[in-house]
C-alpha cells in the first residue's frame, strides 16, 4: 500500500546546485514527500539534505517518503537492482519508499566513453563504466537508441527488489491503461504498481485513465500539474502557458490565490497525489499553502471544462516504439 500525501515536492530539473537547499526548504515548510529519479542527476545532492534533516531533528527517515525511478536504459532485468542501488548509494539511505518505470519505453544500455583517455586527473571511482550509464545512447545520426523489453520482466525484477527490502512499494510512469492491465494481468503477478505517475493538469485532465486508475486501487500521480516550463528538448515552443488561462486567472482572485495553487488544489479534489516542482522558497511555501483552502463545486466544473486532451510532454524519440504509450485515448 502506498500512504504518500496529497501533494508532494518534484526535484526534476532542479540544478545540482540548488538541490540541497531546495530539498531542506521544503523538509521545514512541511513536505514530507520528495519525487525524485536517477536521470535527474541530483540525487547525491537530495540525499545529502535528507540526512541533514534527519541528523538536526526536523524529520526522522520512517517521516519521510522518498520516490525514486528506474530510467529506460535500465529496463533488462539484470540491470534494475544495481541501477536501484547507485540511487541509493548515491543517496545514502537504506531503502527508498517508492521504485516506479519511468517511462514504458526501454533505450539501449550502452556504456559511457572512458573518461580517463580524456582526463587522467579524474579518480577512478568516476571512471567505472557500467552498462546503461549512458542515460541518452544516441547513435551516429543524433538518433536515440531504442530496445524492446518486455515490461512484464523488468516489473518482476522491481518485484525482486521489494523482497529484498530495497523498496517498501513499486509503481509505474507515464503507462496507458492497456500497458496497467498487461502488468496486472502477468502470470504469477506478485505485487500488482501501487500508482502512475503522469502528466495531468487542466488541460489534460486524464478523467477517464484516473477512473481506470480508481477502480483497479491504483492512485494516479500527477506531474506538470502547472503545465510545463517549456524544456525545448522536451516540449513544443509554441506550447499554451497554463498559469495564463482566464478560468484559473478568476478562480484564483475569487479565493485570493495564484492560478498555480488553484490548479494544484484542483488535483487535490479529484483524489490525485500532486507533485510541486520548485526551486523557490516562495513558491514551495505557496505550493504547501494548497491544503488550506478548497474550490467550490462551480470552481471544479469550470476547471474541468478547460480539458482539451493537450500533452505537454510527447516523447517524440519514441513514437513508434512498440510501448509508445500515447497512441491509446488514454
């Protein structure tokens, strides 16, 4: 069982050099859920300030819910638990309280390039080369390296790390409703994923995936729930701008609140954990400030309106891809 609050603080794209400070912003504001992965890259970071919030008395490990995720050039089933285990050594915890796919799709695991043949000066600890290091394999064209595992495998290994005490709960990411059936329907299923973790806002309101999501016990994660920064490696310039829109513009001055809160609060109502990404103390603080006030039904309806099934976040590299997961309604 999965026992995370409703809303939850995102470490995706926050720099290293504000991951430390921004995790421990949000420890004292009252974030007790941090929403992290490998791929982030921040990890050592996160787990630092972790441990400072542990060893000053603020929080003790049991208080605390931690996400990690297993990225697609990990998805051979020898290759989950040693990626598990770099998190947390890197994190340097015991055990993580949640170890979910990413994404559906697997990439090729190749090794990263020496790095002594270019800088003899570096220590042999970041020199060891283990397979799938290479977070985007991309071949000579610039063409990211793709591979077909099959999802049912790569689950049992994450079933596997569970019974060895790595991980108290194991979920899923960015999975269609047809990609959860095949895993909850796999023969000799031990561990069916406590939850699916995906972009939902306004204006893709995943009603009828978070319906699915309800009736199989499964609690659906928001992420992007404020829309997204634009990332041109990952999201069309010409993207809509959530926080602009008219509707949460005038529910927001109605309750003397920002749009970002109405839309996070929106999330709240329908019964779906939300992630907060944020780097600033302000707007950390403000996204905590969610569970202090509540939409009216008018309000929910009105929100619920501005749905037009609109993906920030496509995945372009992988349309195709036999797993691709946005070919289905939802």
């Amino acid at each position: 069982l999965i026992c995370a609050p409703s809303v939850q603080v995102s470490c995706q794209e926050v720099p290293k050099s504000k991951a430390a400070e921004a995790t421990k912003v949000a420890i004292d504001v009252g974030f007790r859920h941090i929403d992290a992965a490998y791929v982030y890259e921040n990890e050592e970071e996160v787990g630092q300030a972790l441990r400072e919030k542990i060893a000053d008395g603020t929080v003790k490990r049991e208080d605390l819910f931690y996400t990690t995720k297993l990225w697609c050039t990990f998805f051979r089933p020898e290759l989950v638990q040693p990626a598990l285990e770099r998190s947390l050594k890197k994190l340097q915890l015991d055990y993580v309280d949640l170890f979910i796919i990413h994404v559906p799709v697997a990439m090729k695991p190749v090794k990263r390039e020496a790095l002594l043949s270019t800088n003899s000066d570096l220590p042999f600890h970041q020199c060891l080369l283990y397979p799938g290091e290479e977070l985007m394999p991309k071949d000579a064209n610039g063409k990211i390296i793709l591979e077909t595992v099959d999802l049912r495998d790569t689950w049992e290994a994450l079933e596997k790390c569970k019974d060895a005490g790595l991980t108290k709960s194991i979920g899923v990411s960015n999975f269609n409703h047809k990609q959860l059936e095949m895993i909850l329907n796999k023969p000799g299923l031990k561990y069916k994923p406590v939850c699916n973790q995906v972009e939902c806002h306004p204006y893709l309101n995943q009603s009828k995936l978070l319906e699915f999501c309800k009736s199989k016990d499964i609690v659906l994660v928001a992420y992007s729930a404020l829309g997204s920064q634009k990332d041109p490696n990952w999201v069309e310039k010409d993207s809509p701008t959530l926080l602009e829109e008219p509707v949460l513009k005038a529910i927001a001055k109605k309750h003397n609140r920002s749009p970002g809160q109405v839309a996070l609060r929106y999330q709240v109502q329908r019964g779906v954990v939300v992630l907060a990404k944020s780097f600033s103390e302000k707007r950390i603080k403000e996204n905590f400030q969610v569970l202090e006030f509540e939409l009216t039904p008018e309000d929910m309806k009105a929100i619920d309106g501005l749905n037009r099934n609109f993906r920030f976040f496509k995945l372009p590299f992988a349309v195709g891809h036999p797993y691709y997961p946005f070919s289905e309604e939802y």
